[in-house]
C-alpha cells in the first residue's frame, strides 16, 4: 500500500471533561463573586473553580488513539505510547466489544498480536484501546481500505450452515 490511510478515534469523553470543568469553573466562578459577602460561599465558589480547573485540565491531558497505515507500515498511537508493525506481519484484525472497544491484530497465522500494556505496566494485552464512541463500523471502514481483511471466527468455511443444515 503506498497511500496513507489514518483513523482518529472519536473524542467524547476528551470534550466532556473539558466542557465541564469549564461549565463547573464558571459557575464556581459567579457563585463566588455573588456571595461575597460571605465567608461560606466564597469558598465554596473557590472550591468549585478549582474542581472545574483540574477536571478541564484532566480532560486536556487525555490521549485519544490513533490508526495509520503509511510506508508499509501499521502504526497506533496514543500519546507516548506507539506501535509500529510492518504491514506484511499483519494478517487479519477483530474489534473486540465492550464499554471500551479494542482492536485486536493477528498475524498472518491467525495467532493473536500482544502489545505491551500502554500503561507501562510489565502485562502484555492481545488488543489496542480505541475509545468508546469508536464504532465498529468505522475500524472495518478503515481496516478494508488500508487492506487488512477481518480474521474468521466461523468454525466452517463458506455458507455459514453448520452439519444438520441449519444456519
């Protein structure tokens, strides 16, 4: 492949910590001044825009995943955190389900990939964190025009009947 294909994973949570610590320092903000007056609103107030500052500062800091296909080679990032593998190593691919879907590689074998945690702990993990709101959808979008075809999870091949002529 000599085209570069690339995913950016959608951003939910990323713009609603953002969003809300600006909301919570806002309010933070106009509550303290309202109340000056008294001893107990105003730190409340202080309190409040401090909460909202770290969680906006929190949600700034977060690292959305990123899929790339670029020089023959396969490449996710998140942050700090990088894996390249050349393209010819990878096989096939599933999307594994949950709150927070994964991306699994395999290689040309069918054997699972294992990556190492991108937390820097010494565990190795069989699949890539995407975010939440990445849809299945949009990773096979984005797997069959890089060219990486899904892995077969069916025991028999072909018209997906089983042996009693059932589907």
């Amino acid at each position: 492949m000599s085209e570069s294909v690339r995913l950016n994973c959608p951003m939910g949570r990323k713009r609603g910590e953002i969003g809300a610590g600006i909301v919570l320092a806002l309010l933070g903000g106009t509550f303290a001044v309202l109340s000056a007056g008294q001893w107990g609103g105003t730190v409340l107030g202080i309190l409040l825009v401090i909460g909202g500052a770290a969680l906006a500062w929190h949600g700034v800091r977060i690292a959305i995943p990123v899929l790339e296909v670029e020089d023959a080679e396969f490449r996710y990032k998140r942050g700090d955190y990088i894996v390249r593998i050349p393209f010819s190593e990878v096989g096939s691919y599933y999307v594994l389900p949950g709150r927070t879907r994964s991306l699994g590689l395999c290689d040309a074998a069918g054997r699972p990939r294992h990556f190492p945690s991108t937390q820097g702990r010494r565990a190795s993990r069989p699949y890539l964190p995407l975010t939440g709101l990445t849809s299945p959808e949009q990773v096979h979008d984005f797997m069959t025009t890089a060219g990486i075809p899904p892995r077969d999870r069916s025991l028999t091949s072909g018209s997906g009947t089983s042996r009693h002529g059932r589907a």
